[in-house]
C-alpha cells in the first residue's frame, strides 16, 4: 500500500514591516499553507501576498485562526466563552475566505493557532466551538487537529473531515499532548531524530513520549514551522527522507479542494 502525508507549515505571519519566517522559499517544499487571520499575527496586506503565492504554487489553503493576541504570539491562553470562540474563529475564516475569493481561489482547511490549538485539543467546549464555526462557513472544509485531540472528535461528530496532525519538531507527553513549549524539552533541534520520529509515525503509527512511553498516533498532516531558522533546511530533508521511503506527499484534499 502506498502511503502519503500532507505536509503543512503556519504561513503568512508577517505584519506591517516586521517580517516572520520565510515564507517564499518554505512554500515550495508544502502542501498545505497555514496563513495567520491578522489575530495573532499576519495583517490584509500579509494575507493576500500569502493567498496569492499558494495560489500560484498550487498550495493548499488554509485559515488559521488565533486569539486576539499579536505581542503573545497567539501562544498565551485567554478565558473566553464558547460563543467567544465561535466569533473570533467565524470572523477570521471569514476575512481569508473573502480572500480568497476575490483572488479566484479557495480555502481547503482550517487549523486553530497557538494556545487555541492547544486548548482545543483537551477542552470539548472549545473544540465545539471551532468545530461549529467551521461547520456553518463551509462543511466541505478540512478541520486539522492534534492526532487524537477533543478537536478531532469534535469535527468528526459534526460531520467534517479531519487532518490528524503530528509535529515534527515537538515532543510528546504520554497522553498524547504536546509538551509545554515552556518546558526544556519541547522542541527537538536534532533534524535527524525529528525525520527519524516523523517517518516512525507515518509507517508505523507510533511515537515515543518524553518518558519513554510508545503512544499510537494517527497521521495525516506534518506541521512544519515556518517562523523557525532552521525551516527551510529541514523541510528540504524531510520530503527527501519521505520520497526514500516510499512516501508521497499528498496534494489535495480532494472535496476539499
């Protein structure tokens, strides 16, 4: 059986005149494009050139939604009601979607930001909430979440398609979760054990936690970040890792498209 994977990297998180990741050169080496909504980053002007180059790389697009948070990054929690969420991620899918549209092209997916993301993963309140939103813009859109995560559920129960996704970079705990970028040992900055994790759970669907438990994971998506230095080089290996072993790289969502 063949095997593919989506790789997908947050995109488009530039604003003003401050600059974020290289996006021109990482969206050569993607699938899927994750463009920041102007919430947690990214700006109109930063959104269009965004949609515009995956547009013409023939790119997945998708939104990504964050809490109203630019000097945090999106990486910092906030207390909001479901109907909160709700708004805040109908509005900035909406502003993409609007985008897109008038550049002759369509979103694909969506997947939640930051500290949203990460509290989606483990509150069904709040993956309720996307999930919803995501519903009543569009059923046909592809919703990503973390392997296993409440966000997951959540968009399967509310009859959407879901993207499974691991992390390349990060390390896991023994639920499944990923572990706090607070703590030392969140990020891997080892490029051959990252490839080596990342192939491990295409094929076989597993993954090592940080305390050595072996966790069955799903996955249909790699995250590459793209605001990390190292992006570029490592992405470049990484599709050279998967093509050796037999693993194509998926370019469409199908419905989705």
């Amino acid at each position: 059986m063949t095997r593919s994977i989506d790789i997908n990297s947050d995109l488009g998180e530039s604003y003003g005149s401050f600059k974020v990741g290289n996006d021109q050169e990482v969206m050569k080496y993607i699938s899927s494009a994750n463009i920041a909504c102007g919430y947690h980053a990214g700006d109109h002007n930063v959104m269009f050139e965004t949609v515009r180059l995956a547009k013409k790389l023939a790119v997945n697009i998708g939104a990504h939604p964050g809490f109203p948070d630019i000097a945090g990054f999106g990486r910092r929690e906030m207390k909001l009601s479901a109907r909160e969420i709700y708004n805040l991620t109908v509005f900035q899918i909406g502003a993409l979607s609007s985008i897109c549209q008038v550049n002759g092209t369509k979103l694909s997916h969506v997947k939640p930001h930051g500290a949203l993301y990460n509290m989606a993963s483990k509150d069904r309140v709040i993956a309720d909430a996307i999930a919803q939103a995501v519903s009543d813009i569009d059923p046909r859109l592809v919703i990503f979440g973390l392997a296993g995560s409440e966000l997951i559920k959540a968009g399967k129960e509310k009859g959407l398609r879901t993207a499974q996704e691991i992390f390349a970079d990060r390390t896991y705990q023994s639920d499944g979760t990923l572990t706090s970028r607070q703590e030392e040992n969140a990020m891997i900055h080892d490029s051959k054990l990252a490839i080596t994790r990342v192939v491990r759970m295409v094929k076989e669907g597993k993954v090592t936690a940080v305390d050595g438990t072996d966790l069955n994971i799903q996955a249909d998506t790699i995250c590459i970040h793209g605001d990390e230095p190292q992006a570029l080089n490592f992405v470049t290996e990484l599709k050279q890792a998967l093509k050796k072993e037999g693993i194509q790289i998926r370019k469409s969502w199908g419905d989705a498209e």
